[in-house]
C-alpha cells in the first residue's frame, strides 16, 4: 500500500485504530470449535464484521507459531483473505524479526513476498545492514521498535536515550521514508521528545487497553504535527467475549475506541 | 539438555562446531528435488553423516519461513528427526525473537514446546519482562543476543557498551544461569571484555566462514575460563558442493574446521 492511500483511508474512516489479531487458539469461541481451522474462522467473522471501522490489522505471529506448522496456515489464510476481500486494509507482521543481511533478505521474502505484507514490526538490536534489506521494497514498510510499552523499556531502551538513537539513526538510512516506529501507549512522558525528531513519521502504538495506556493521550499528544498513527487495541475487542455474541461484543468494543478518539 | 551433558560431550566429541542449517531451498543439490521435502532431506543426510564430528545444531528460522508453511514443516521435520535419532545434539532455534510477556510466552510455547529445542536465540531489546517467559522452562536455554557478526553491530550494539550492559543487567536477573550470549567471531577485540563479566556462560559464535572470524582467535582467547563455546558455521559446511558428492564436501569442510581447533 502507498502512504498516501493509507493516509485518505484515515480520513475516510476517521478512526486510527488497528485491530490486532493475537489469536489464542485456546480463546476462540467454544462454538467455533466445529472447523478445522478455527483460528482463520475467527479472524475471518472479526475482519468482515469490523472492516469498515478500523484502518490496519496487526498480525502476530507468535500466537501462530505456537500451534506450529496449522498456525502457520492460518496466519498465512487471515493475510491472504484481508488482501483479497480487503485491500483497504494496511497489513502488519507483528514478528519483530531483524537478523545479519542474507538471513533478513529470507524473512523479507517470508513477509513481504510469501505472505504479502505491507509491513512488518522490527527490532533495531542488530543495526542498519539488518533492516535495510526490508527497505529494498516498493510500498512495503518497516516498523521499527523504538520505546516498547513493556516495563522491559526501562532496561535498555530508555537508559542512554537509546529510543531516540534508534530513531534518529535509522533517519539516516537510505529508503528511511519507509520507516515507521513502535511507541507504546504507556510511554505518554516521552511522546513529545519523539514526535519532535520525527513529526511526521507513522507510528504503531500498542499499550491502550489490556496495558492501560491512556488513548486520549495518545491522539492529543501524537497528532500535533501529523495524523500518521495507527493505534493497536488487541485483547480488549477480539476477546469482549467468547459467547456466540462475540461479534456484537466486539463491534461495541470497536464503537467505543472509535469514540474515544477524537478525530478532526 | 542439562549443562552438564553439554559440557561432556564436547568433552567426548572434543569439539565446539555448531553445523548451522540455513537451509536455503534453492541452493539443496539439484538431485534432491526428487523429493517433495527437499530441505528436509537435504538437512537429515547432513545430520546423518556430520553428527559424530559437531556438538550442536543451529535452525536459523528465517530460511524455512521463507517457504510458508512447507518451510514450516521443514523446520518441525528437522528438529524431530534430532531429537529422535541424535539427542546428544543441543539444538537452536536461530529465531531472534521476544515481545511482551504474554507474547513471549507464545513463542516460549512455539520453540520448547511444540517445536522441541532446546534453546532459542532472542533479542534483547524489549528487556527483562520479554527474556522470562522463555527462562521458566527447565533445562531449556536462552541465547542473548550481546555482540553480533555484522556491521550494523556499531549502531547500537558498541555505542555505550549496550552489549555489556545486556550481559550485565541480564546476570542479574532470576534463572540467569539458562542464558547463554551471542559473541560474532569477528568481534575478538571485545572478547576479553565479555569474558572478564562472564567467564563461565556459554557464548554462541557465529561469523566463522564465509562472514571471516578468525576461529584461532576464538579458540584461544574464548576458552580461557571454561570451554562453554559453541562455533556455529553454516554456509562453509552446507554449500560446499551442491554435486551429488555434497556429503563428501560437507565432511570435509568439517574435519578441516575441526582441525584448526586447538582442542585441549
């Protein structure tokens, strides 16, 4: 996807929410138990309830991989059927890989060639020549970790300023326009030192919800200088209920984070 | 695998070479493609006719997610196949994962209990809160990433001595006796540092090869304190012929790696 389309899609739909699928094979509605993919079922009946109020789907890939070779399937259906069905929805790997060149040349073609991907989530651990191979694609997208929302920030990333070298570094980088970068919801004190190297850089912002990061916060805070932010709410929408009515559950849930975000 | 065991067989096979699978499916010999899982079958004759002469087996997970979910099943092959036939293999999951908690523990349940290694690499980025999960498991291991192989090393790894800050705020926390660190062979003017703060961990060290570590240095000046080092070499071993006498070649590669370690 092009920036541009991402940016009218916004405006369009007048939300920044992004819906993550951290699908737990065990949290599925106990009705859905009847197909042999549940998992896809249930990304399935969320995408086409929720599609036209929400502007991304954040996959992560974690929860696939812990039921092995079938998650991998189902992760590689829910992409396949959000491209097909969807195309107006802005993909995320949630993967955080990064690794020497030619292994991340192989995850590059994992992401954004096997899977078809318009982004995927980044460590910086490992430093440019493990990124830039993400960068080689048209209209594909790096989010790289910059200030998690994880009391483990505290550890690393923000001894040092390391969040805002992260940041300002990778400004460098060739292709760095296709550079976007993790802020947790959590880390509200810092928001304005980073909107203030990068202003208009999209950020994905997990933490509201389940982590208790304040969503007024982050609009009022991050979109100063640009609308570029896709706000990740995971837990709080795809588990309001494992009832059959987790739809309907779901979608109040959605109403309700859409009407928190004051959007002008 | 207990660290004992570990320790004893390098001492019985007097070795420290880690064959590292990075299998790439276009590069198997052209007369494996008989097979409808050629990766899989090129990585068990590699293991068949290499297991006496190497200490340890490194998956490098990008390769296999390259290939979707036949890549998927590759990998789950390969891993089952070792631990049912070679147990006194330690295996790695090259995966450079970690996330928040709940997520990491998702991938904890991908890697030790679904896929069955015995130790995967991770990412430091995220800090504490996203290194435990993977360290409640017993005999199950976890390889920090500390000072990588490559040039992107310099961004952030170097600056501030991050990776001796990651190798000593990690010691510091519960059941840091499962941790083991990533240390690149090309890296040996580092190497005094890091073992003055952990003379006794297990480092895993790639960047022999084909990225140009020295392995003497390593050799000499890594195992000074403990022999608690694991040589990882992939494309040197694999790729050196891709004729039907690639066995032949691979065994080579290694009887000469294994002689230019000075084994004492």
């Amino acid at each position: 996807m092009r920036l541009n389309e991402l940016q009218k899609n916004i405006e369009l739909k007048k939300t920044y929410l992004c819906l993550g699928l951290d699908t737990d094979i065990e949290k599925v509605p106990p009705h859905l138990n009847k197909y042999s993919d549940s998992v896809f079922e249930f990304n399935k009946s969320l995408i086409d309830r929720l599609h036209n109020k929400i502007i991304a789907v954040k996959i992560n890939t974690a929860f696939y991989e812990a039921n092995g070779t079938e998650g991998w399937s189902s992760l590689t259906k829910t992409v396949d059927y959000i491209n097909h069905n969807y195309p107006d929805l802005f993909t995320i790997a949630d993967a955080k890989r990064a690794d020497i060149g030619n292994t991340s040349s192989m995850y590059a073609k994992a992401f954004f060639e096997k899977l078809n991907f318009d982004s995927i989530t980044i460590s910086p651990y490992m430093g440019k020549d493990s990124v830039n191979q993400f960068l080689k694609y048209e209209n594909k997208y790096v989010i790289l970790l910059a200030l998690t929302s994880n009391e483990g920030s505290h550890d690393f990333q923000i001894p040092n300023d390391l969040y805002l070298n992260v940041i300002a570094k990778s400004q460098d980088w060739e292709e760095s326009n296709k550079l976007m970068y993790v802020v947790g919801a959590t880390k509200d004190d810092y928001f304005e030192k980073i909107r203030a190297l990068i202003p208009e850089s999209f950020l994905l912002i997990p933490g509201v919800g389940s982590q208790g990061g304040d969503i007024n916060k982050v609009v009022k805070n991050l979109t100063k200088t640009s609308k570029n932010i896709l706000i990740n709410v995971s837990r709080a929408i795809i588990y309001a209920s494992n009832s059959k009515e987790y739809l309907d559950e779901a979608e109040k849930s959605v109403d309700y984070i859409n009407s928190q975000i004051d959007f002008k």
